[in-house]
C-alpha cells in the first residue's frame, strides 16, 4: 500500500511517499524544505514532486500519514488541512502522528526538542527502543534543563523504564536541540526535523491493519498568537 506523508510541525516542509508491505515500508520519495515563513507555498510543489520522484499518482495511495505537532499554529494548520483534504477527496484513511516522534529513531534514549518560539523548544524523552516516556511539551530550554537535572540528582528504584530513560544518557535531537544545545547541556546529534521514514514508522501498525481513519487533531500546547479583539471603546466621553 503506498501513503503520502506530510508533516509541516517545524521549520521543514516533510514531504514523501511510503510503500507499505508485510509488516515493513520503503521511502519510495522524500522532500524536505526549510521556510518557516513558507509552508503554504512550499508544500504543494513538494507534494508534487513527491509523486514525481515515486512515479505515483494521488488515485495510487490508500492513506496518509500526517504529523499533527506540537507546532506554530499556522504552519501545522497548512499540513493538516492539507492532508485532511486529500483524505476526504480521495476516500482514503488519515493517520496522526506526533511530529517529535518523527525524529526518535531507536537505538539510544533521545530528548527531541524542535523550535517552539519565543525562546522556547517543543520537547519530549524517548527510551532505546523509541518509545515516548515523557511528552509531548513546551518550556524553556533552560526550564527543561533544570527539570533534566533535578531527575539525574533524586534517587529512585531501579526499573526497566528508568533505565531505558536515564537522563545522564540522553542525546538531543531536532532543531530546537542544535538552537539551545548550550542551554540544554547535552551532547547533539542528528535529524533535526522529522524525516518521512520516522513519520511513516510510527504508522505502520495501522496502515497495514486498514484501521479506520482518525482526526488531524492539532497538538498546539498553547493557544495561537492571535486573540480575539476586545469591545470597541465609545469615543463619546
């Protein structure tokens, strides 16, 4: 079964077509695109190109796979209506994902931290295994770190979970870890948005399981810049 991805969480436009098949996917295409002011006009052509590079056609797919933050309204809002405009035109089911657990490849525990603003990163902990333990949120870098710390210094009973999560062995990733690597005090690495193989893992279970299409539910953690406007003021006095 082949499934578009999309995610537009970040900075990046995360564009790219997945095979699905006995209990595993291939990439068949990927396109990312770092604009944070571009997402409404980044994502079409990359959506398109998608589909070049794959030498696939929109009626070929059986799903969607689409990351649903925690973003910046605006931007996360392009991918998810996006996505959800396709399911509905196509007749195809939609899958959510958590946008951070694009970036946590198994293989270490990770703290994946993107850029939330406002001097501020969206951040969760994932064990060895890519299992999300703490998380999703939104702090600031030098919150978390002091968070970070306080959990490395109390003493608690062993246990698998502990010590899959251990904080003193934490690698951060994404690009609010590369922003705040200082304030952060942990060593860095690699992505730093999420990639169409970390989107398209997190649903293989479902995409492969034909389960039923779920809401794009936004993962906004704040609410938007934008407030309504209060009552006008009389100018009469």
């Amino acid at each position: 079964m082949l499934a578009l991805v999309v995610d537009t969480a970040t900075a990046a436009v995360t564009v790219g077509i997945v095979e699905y098949s006995d209990q595993a996917y291939t990439v068949r295409s990927e396109h990312i695109v770092v604009d944070a002011k571009r997402h409404g006009e980044t994502l079409a052509p990359s959506i398109a190109a998608a589909f070049s590079s794959a030498s696939v056609r929109a009626e070929d797919l059986g799903a969607i796979v689409a990351g649903v933050g925690p973003g910046p309204f605006t931007g996360l809002r392009v991918g998810l209506v996006t996505a959800a405009s396709l399911s509905d035109a196509l007749g195809i089911p939609a899958y959510p994902v958590c946008s951070l657990d694009g970036l946590a490849e198994p293989g270490r525990p990770l703290l994946v931290a993107t850029d939330a603003r406002r001097r501020e990163v969206y951040w969760a902990i994932y064990d060895a295994d890519g299992v999300r333990v703490t998380g999703p949120d939104v702090a600031k870098p030098a919150d978390l770190q002091a968070r970070l710390t306080t959990e490395r210094s109390e003493p608690s009973e062993p246990s698998e979970s502990a010590e899959r999560s251990a904080p003193d062995e934490l690698t951060a990733v994404g690009s609010g870890a590369a922003l705040y690597a200082e304030q952060l005090g942990l060593p860095t690495g690699e992505p730093l948005y999420p990639t169409v193989a970390g989107l398209a893992r997190r649903a293989t279970d479902r995409v492969l399981g034909k389960a039923p299409s779920e809401p794009l539910t936004p993962l906004y953690l704040r609410r938007p810049d934008a407030v309504e406007p209060g009552t006008a003021k009389s100018v009469l006095t």
